[in-house]
C-alpha cells in the first residue's frame, strides 16, 4: 500500500500585523521534506516575518503551522523554538568568536564526545572545511564562516532548515560557488529548506519551488520555470527580468500596436491592455531603405525604431530604440557585442508566444 507522506512544514493563513499595518496578510505555503522552496519578494514584502513565525520568534495572529503533519502552533497551543527541530541560517553568520570552528558547529549537540566529534567532522568535509576545525571564525574568508554557519545549522540534523537572506553579506564572485555548495550539502542531508530572498536569481538557482510574495501575501507559486514563463502580472513579470511594455485598447478581443493587431479575448471591450515581453524576446533586422522583413506567423508585423543608446553589458548588449509609430521607447537585448550607432533605423519583430497580455496597471 502507497501512503503520501505529510509535508514537512505547512502553514495556513498566516496572518500577522504591526499596530494597524497587516504585514503577513493569509499565507499559506507547504515544503515537501527535500524540498528546497524560496520565498521570494522585495524587502519588506513580510518574508523575514514569515519565516519568524515559522521559526517561533514571532507569534502569527491567526493562522496554523504544522511540523510533518503535527501541530506546533496556532495562536493557542504553541511549541517553543527549540521544540520544533528547526535549523536556523540568517545574513549575519552568529558565530561565536571565541569558539573554534569544530566547536561551533558541535555547539548544538548532544549525546557523547566521540558521536559529537564524527558529526562535526562528516559537515566540515561536507562543506570543503576538513582540518579547518582549530581555527577561530576571524582566520576565516565570508565564505569559510558562511560554509560554517551552515554546518553548524544542519549538525542537530533538523526536520527543516529557514534561511534568511544567507548570502547576501557575500562577495558577488563568490555567491553562485557558494550557493551550489549549500544546495549540494542540504540535498544530501534531506532537510527541507525554506529560503527568503530578495534576489530573483538566487531563487531560480537554488529553488524547487518559488512563492512570490509582495505586500504581505503570496502572488504565485509554483517551479521556477512555471513562475518565470507565466508570470501572475506585471508586476511579476518585472520581478525577474526587464520588461517591455506596450500599450493599447481591446477593441473586439484585438489591441492594434505597433506590431499589428494582438489577440486579447477576455479584456473588456474598450478596455486598456499592457501587452508585455523582455528584452530577449525582440528580434531585431536591418532598414531595407525604408523597408523591413516580411510578416510571419511567429513573430507577426515588423515595426522600425530609431536606435537611442547601446550598451555592451558583458554577456549581451542592450539597445534602446524610440519607435517610429508612436515615439514609444523599447529595448532589445542581444547576446555578445551590437552597438549601433545612435540614429540607426532598425526593424524589431517580436515573438508573439513570448508575450503576456494584462490588464492595464492603474497609476497612483
């Protein structure tokens, strides 16, 4: 007989407020044990305060939290932090200065010497710190003491590991080494992870699941593929990457735009539409003395811009154009180095299964 294992942490509608600012506004979120979920957001979305209600810091309003299937909390009963076998990893690493590395990471456990000792030793060789165990944390790079805060964390072998913005004291040429070495070790050791971030990347770097969290709720969730190909919204759509905006008025579920007509069924007629793509998704061909390439299917009607500025940016060059059809601006993004001169005519097609239709974003 199959049996479906309970999630390893679950939360149902969370609620928290400061005086009368309601901060974490009905969350609800479940991480699969092995499950690495990053809840992501801009800074005061309310992630920081999820994750110390989950942790136990904080006390939600309202709202359940659940340990594999098993309550901890709901504003009555209420395990205390140490209670509910949760690692805990935060920007600032905590460690203790006047403690050497293998005894901070033992700081957490217990049973006798001997099994203390072979369980530090297992996470320092895990994260790359083997004969690192004499030092003391200011003889460390940021990265050694990140390495050792996780060790630390993961030593009482918790059911679920929290992670506040880890890496964000980090070099930037250090991160993604980081970031794979923390990924390797938590998947080996099977803990669930709920990451915080603010960072778009590191979530689809290190992410099985990502819920996108903005004023206080969760907007969308789902892989980090689903999440980034579909977004909910604009505002979504932002999150990750630079976008394009085009806008227009739903006329019989078509919007004209300067790429031709689009199809915008379910839009109130006479309503206004943001049609939306990234700047990778523009292609761009030569000025044929006034004339562009011909119409396809995929890409629709060609529409000539005048070139504004090009930057080269290392992996791709950016070019901004002023758009001959309503003096629009738009950027495209083309790998490798394409810096045209200021006042080029080009031609720009974009690809139409690449593009997400909403409504339009109502300005304060």
């Amino acid at each position: 007989m199959v049996t479906s294992l309970p999630p390893r942490l679950e939360i149902r509608d969370i609620v928290k407020s400061f005086g009368a600012r309601r901060v974490v506004d009905d969350v609800s979120l479940s991480v699969m044990p092995g499950q690495v979920t990053c809840l992501l957001g801009p800074s005061g979305c309310g992630k920081s305060t999820t994750l110390r209600i989950i942790a136990g810091v904080e006390m939600q309003d309202s709202g359940t939290i659940h340990l594999d299937g098993r309550l901890v909390c709901d504003t009555v009963t209420r395990v205390p932090p140490e209670g509910r076998g949760i690692g805990l990893m935060f920007q600032d690493f905590a460690l203790f200065p006047h403690l050497t590395v293998a005894r901070n990471v033992a700081f957490g456990l217990t049973g006798d010497r001997a099994a203390r000792a072979r369980r530090v030793d297992e996470l320092l060789e895990k994260v790359n710190l083997s004969g690192y165990g004499d030092k003391h944390p200011h003889q460390l790079s940021g990265g050694e003491q990140q390495r050792v805060a996780l060790a630390r964390a993961l030593a009482p072998r918790p059911r679920l590991m929290l992670m506040d913005e880890p890496f964000s004291g980090l070099d930037n040429r250090l991160r993604d080494g980081i970031r794979d070495t923390t990924l390797a070790v938590l998947k080996e050791e099977g803990a669930a992870v709920l990451l915080v971030t603010h960072e778009p990347d590191e979530a689809m770097r290190m992410a099985d699941e990502i819920a996108l969290m903005r004023d206080g709720r969760i907007v969308q969730q789902g892989s980090p593929y689903n999440v980034y190909t579909r977004p909910a919204d604009r505002a979504a759509a932002a999150f990750f990457s630079d976008v394009n905006v085009i806008r227009g008025v739903s006329r019989g579920a078509l919007t004209l735009t300067p790429f031709g007509e689009f199809l915008t069924p379910g839009h109130a007629d006479g309503g206004e539409v943001e049609i939306v793509i990234r700047p990778q998704h523009l292609k761009i061909d030569f000025d044929r003395a006034g004339r562009g390439p011909h119409p396809t299917p995929m890409d629709g009607t060609p529409a000539r811009g005048t070139v504004q500025r090009a930057r080269f940016m290392g992996r791709e060059s950016l070019v901004e154009f002023v758009m001959d059809y309503d003096g629009s601006t738009l950027t495209a993004a083309v790998p490798g180095v394409f810096l045209p001169k200021p006042g080029t005519a080009l031609w720009l097609m974009i690809r139409r299964d690449r593009c997400f239709v909403f409504p339009a974003h109502r300005r304060a």
